[in-house]
C-alpha cells in the first residue's frame, strides 16, 4: 500500500468535520485571505505529520474528557455523602430538640 493509499484511509477514518467547525475554519481561512489556488500542495511527509498532529490532539481531547468525567463522578459520590451526613446530623438534632423538650415538659 502507497503512502497516499494510507493517508486517505487514515483520512476516512477520520470522524466528519461538523458545521460549526467547518464555519469557523473557512472565516479564519477567508480573514487571511488564503482561497484554493492560493494554498500549497502539501508533500506526503507534510500530510503525515499533520494527521498525527490531529491524532494527537483527538487523544488529548479524548483524556480531558474523560477526566473531567471521571471529576464529575468524583464530586457526584462526594456530594451523596454531604447529603447523608446532613440528613444525618439533622436527625441527630432533631432528637436533641425532643429530649429537651421532653425534659422541659417533665
């Protein structure tokens, strides 16, 4: 297999670029003038290093991700347990208040 062969099925693998991205490249691209004909030819070892640069980025993205989930789970469990010491500590409080009360009636 060519190294072209392999980077366009790199490329294919590659998920579909959403709108919103494809809007915001195309203005930053248009700001600074560069239209189709004006652009490079970009050699094969250019093409490589780009789609690992990307697959780079893709994995950094990924593990940010995924440790901001894995810190939602982590906050999530810590707050169940804040509830239940509350919910604890108020049953507590409300038997004091009985006892008290019962103490005065007494």
């Amino acid at each position: 297999m060519s190294d072209n062969e392999k980077l366009k099925e790199e490329l294919s693998k590659l998920p579909a670029m959403d709108p919103m991205t494809k809007m915001l490249v195309d203005n930053v691209l248009k700001k600074h003038g560069v239209t189709k004909d004006k652009m490079k030819k970009l050699s094969d070892e250019e093409k490589e290093m780009f789609l690992k640069m990307l697959n780079d980025v893709k994995e950094k993205a990924q593990a940010l991700a995924d440790n901001q989930n894995k810190n939602k789970t982590v906050t999530e469990k810590t707050n169940q347990r804040t509830e239940k010491q509350n919910t604890r500590r108020e049953q507590l409080i409300q038997q004091l208040k009985q006892k008290r009360q019962n103490k005065k009636e007494q």
